[in-house]
C-alpha cells in the first residue's frame, strides 16, 4: 500500500469516528442500539473494517526480511502476541468504539509497531555476522514478507517463500 492508500486509509477512518463521536453525543448509546440499530451496525462494522486495514497498514508496512527457518514459529508467536495482547486491544476498543478519538488510536498503533519492530530486529539480528544475503537465501534462511493482496485468511500475515 502506496503512502497516499494509507492517509486516505486513515482519512476514511477518522470521518467514520467523528460520525460515531457526534451520533454518541447527540442521541445515545441506548437509542443507537435500539432505534437506530441497523444504521449503528452497520457504521461500527465499517469502523472494525478500516480499523483493521489500518492498522495492518501501520504496523506491518516496512517489515519483511530475512529469519532463520527455524525461527518462524517463534517469530510468528511473539508477533501474535504483541498484536492480540490483552490490555492494548482493550485500549483500541475504547478508543475505537466508546470514545471515537483518532489520536488515541494512532498512539496504540505507534506503541505496537515499536514492539513489534523490535521483535523484528531481534529475529533479523540473529542472521547477521558472517551470513551475507547470497547466503541467506540458501536454504538455512527464509524471506518473511508481508502480502497486503492475500486472501482474508491469511490477510496481515507473514506469507514464507
């Protein structure tokens, strides 16, 4: 996804929060889920959707390298676990569906990408020193990259080849 995908990715975002934002303060949560169900459904499942995407966008853009083959397992787990940690996907709901705030979305997607980031590095550190890139594409070594274009079910993932 090109830079200007992703400002337009976190524009599209930002206007369906402060939709969300000024319904809340106008009519209600109660009414919202009660009247006006359909329409509320519908504009918390385009938020779950663009919330999604962008944060994919976010955190995963720029990411791909070289892993030891053995250690994409572990990578994969460590990953996981920073993204689908307790507390921050807590925080994301809040921001995301309580308190509409984009600012404090893009704090917790900022905080992810550097844990993540640094996951990343440490894996990738593993195959530096005497390995150069002609050797690690022999077959002690793996490329790791992201596809955006995959199928839903493998969305986000790193895809190995």
């Amino acid at each position: 996804m090109t830079a200007g995908e992703q400002r337009l990715l976190r524009l599209e975002l930002e206007v369906l929060l402060k939709r969300l934002k000024r319904n809340l303060n106008q009519v209600g949560v109660e009414v919202l889920k009660s009247t006006y169900r359909k329409g509320y459904g519908e504009l918390l499942r385009e938020i779950q959707v663009k919330a999604e995407t962008y944060m994919k966008e976010a955190v995963f853009s720029g990411m791909g390298g070289y892993f030891c083959r053995d250690e994409i397992p572990d990578l994969c787990r460590a990953l996981n676990g920073v993204v689908n940690e307790a507390g921050v996907r807590h925080q994301l709901s809040v921001a995301l569906f309580q308190e509409p705030d984009m600012g404090k979305v893009e704090g917790l997607v900022q905080i992810i990408r550097e844990r993540v980031q640094r996951i990343v590095l440490e894996y990738q550190g593993h195959i530096q020193g005497p390995y150069t890139r002609r050797k690690a594409n022999a077959q002690h070594f793996l490329k790791a990259f992201r596809c955006p274009a995959a199928e839903p079910s493998v969305r986000g993932r790193y895809i190995l080849y």
